[in-house]
C-alpha cells in the first residue's frame, strides 16, 4: 500500500530503499532494544518521525548512518543537504524568549540521560518542538504554550506533551494557574504532525479540564483560586491542584518510551527499588521535555526538588513529587505527615491573615515574599 511506502512519502527514504525497522536505524538509529513489530508499523513511523523532523525543530539534530558528514539530520530533502532556505527556518536567536524552552529541555532531559547511563543526545535527539510560545519575565518565564512530541527510541509510538503555564507576581496578589498533560500515539500515521489540528484537541476550560478528551490525560494542574473575592490586599494563597497519575498509566508511559519492563517479585527489595524508580524516571521524561525538571524522592533519604524557574506547587508541600511516587507504587514513611501537613497549610492559607501581618506585607517588598 502506498500509505506505508518509504520511497512514496519521503525521498530519502527512496534512496536507501529499506522498510520497517531498518529504515528507522538508519535513520535514527541506534535505537535502545526495539520492541518487535510490523514492519508497516516501523516504516509509518519513520516517516512520521522524518516528515515531522522536517516541518518543524528536534532539540539536537539527528545524525543519520550513512552520512560522511553527519550533516543529513531529517530536515532537509534528503540529500544530505539542506538548503539556505531550510536552514534559516531553523535558526533561533539564542537570547530569545523561544530559546529558554530548548536549552532547559537539553539540560533536564541530559540529567536523565546520565542518571540512565545513556551517551549524551540519545534521549535528546528523540524530542521534536512542535509549538513554543515563551514569554520571560527577566530570566524565568512568565507565560508558557509549548506542544513537544517524544518519539520512542525503542518502539514505533510516540508521546505527545503539552504544558501550559501563567505566573505574574502583582503588587497585592500573585497570578498562577498551570496544566500538564499527555498523549499517547501508539499507531503512528505516516504523515507530520499538524501542530494547528492537535492544539485544537485540548480544551480551552480551566486548568484541570485542559487535558481530558480526544485521548489525552492530564498529569498535574495547579492554579491560585481567585473566586470568592479573592483579589486585592485581602488576597490569601488558596491553592487548588492535583496529580493525576495512576499506576497502569504511568507503565504505559514507561512501556511507550522504553519498552515493557518484568515487574520482580516484592520479596526482592532491591530489584523492586529499581522497577519503581524506572516507572518516575518515565513520568520525570515527561515533564524533562517541556523544559521541567523535578527530582523525584525514591528513598527516606532523598528529597522532592522542583525546578526554581517554574512553580508547580504554590505553596511549601512538594505534592507533585509525592503524587508522582505515589502513582508509581512508592509510598515513604514521611508521605502521610507531609500530606497532612500540607492539607493543613492551605487550610491556614486559605483563612488568611491578621491586621498585624497584613500591615507587614505592605511594608515589606512582595516579590520577595514569593521569590519571583
């Protein structure tokens, strides 16, 4: 069938005249134990992955075998050469609001690839940007819309991500709200991705609907509540948000990206630790690749930490870090007290202040308060 033809859909494709799981180790290859598969599945995902390379931009270029130069990466004709024209609809000004979203995804994503003992831009190389409106406030951003597409390095699917964010610290109060969310495409077509068209699944309702038709599922929101006239000096940190993982999500996560993994027995604590901490380190890839980086606590001696720039929990309780572990099966023996005590700081949050310190914050500066 033409649909599933190499040589029909892309003409570098023609020129190696290979199918399945060959076309796409040579052209993205070397891929991490490819799971078995059509060869109609592997080839439709190689052109969706070369088609998609070409009409928008990989974080890192993706180096082709056969290449002397190592300058065919996807985004040209095929040749190997890509002309003038291509090559300035790839360029970015490097202090641009646009370029924060590609360095702090290398960054979060080479973190992974060390922790996994990946050669550096194996992962990386995986991530196509498909949308990227960035708006920085000096250095940390103050509005997000980024749509990035991971494509498995170990099965023909791919994920989709999309992050939504809002922070703007005011004179009296703080404006917050984000949504997170996914995709999974487990039957690539072999055509590029539409950036438009897939913008257009998502839903423009507040931040825990955002992510919940047309097969995509949330996986954290969080927002100020500014109802019940929440605003002005009477303003308090009321925070609403919610992890919204379960555990058979998170193993399709890991089964997409990087195949399906034997649970071990309960009795094997050890081997066990890993499985849970390859499950976070699934759902951190995730978040890594729309320029997010959140450490993940897997043992009593380790410690939730969420990036500075980008604020997914409004308060002091790290509940994205817990409700991530939570999800893929942990559970630490300090996770119910810090869950209460959480519960019990937005309960005090959400009564507010007394005149004294209502007086305070006035004469202090605000955004130190908060730290934007």
């Amino acid at each position: 069938m033409l649909a599933n033809s190499a040589e029909s859909a892309d003409p570098s494709a023609a020129k190696t005249d290979l199918q399945g799981l060959e076309l796409a180790e040579h052209h993205f290859g070397p891929l991490l134990r490819p799971t078995r598969a059509t060869q109609s599945a592997w080839t439709n995902y190689s052109i969706n992955r070369l088609q998609t390379n070409k009409k928008y931009r990989t974080v890192v270029s993706v180096s082709r075998k056969g290449s002397e130069d190592g300058s065919e990466d996807g985004s040209g004709d095929g040749s190997g050469e890509d002309s003038e024209e291509d090559s300035e609809e790839y360029e970015y000004d490097e202090y641009s609001d646009e370029a924060w979203l590609f360095d702090s995804v290398k960054a979060c994503v080479s973190q992974i690839e060390e922790e996994m003992d990946f050669e550096n831009g194996i992962l990386q190389k995986c991530i196509t940007i498909l949308w990227n409106e960035t708006v920085l406030d000096d250095e940390e951003p103050r509005s997000t819309d980024h749509l990035v597409r991971i494509y498995s390095p170990t099965a023909p699917m791919y994920i989709d991500v999309h992050f939504q964010y809002y922070c703007r610290s005011r004179w009296s109060e703080v404006e917050w709200f984000y949504s997170l969310g996914y995709k999974i495409q487990r039957r690539p077509s072999a055509t590029a991705a539409n950036a438009f068209a897939i913008k257009k699944e998502l839903n423009n309702g507040c931040p825990p609907d955002v992510h919940t038709r047309n097969g995509w599922q949330t996986l954290c929101w969080g927002y100020y509540d500014d109802s019940h006239e929440n605003y002005g000096k009477n303003w308090r940190r009321i925070e609403c948000g919610q992890v919204e993982l379960h555990e058979e999500g998170v193993m399709d996560v890991h089964e997409a990206l990087f195949g399906e993994m034997e649970k071990p027995a309960e009795t094997d604590s050890e081997a066990m630790l890993a499985y849970r901490r390859s499950l976070v380190r699934g759902i951190r890839l995730l978040l890594a690749a729309v320029g997010v980086s959140y450490d993940v606590a897997c043992t009593d001696d380790e410690s939730d930490e969420g990036t500075h720039e980008l604020m997914l929990e409004g308060l002091s309780d790290k509940w994205v870090g817990r409700g991530i572990r939570n999800a893929c099966g942990l559970r630490l023996a300090r996770d119910a007290e810090e869950e209460r005590a959480g519960a019990q700081e937005r309960l005090e949050e959400a009564k507010g202040y007394d005149d004294d310190d209502e007086d305070d914050d006035e004469e202090g500066d605000y955004d130190d308060d908060y730290g934007f």
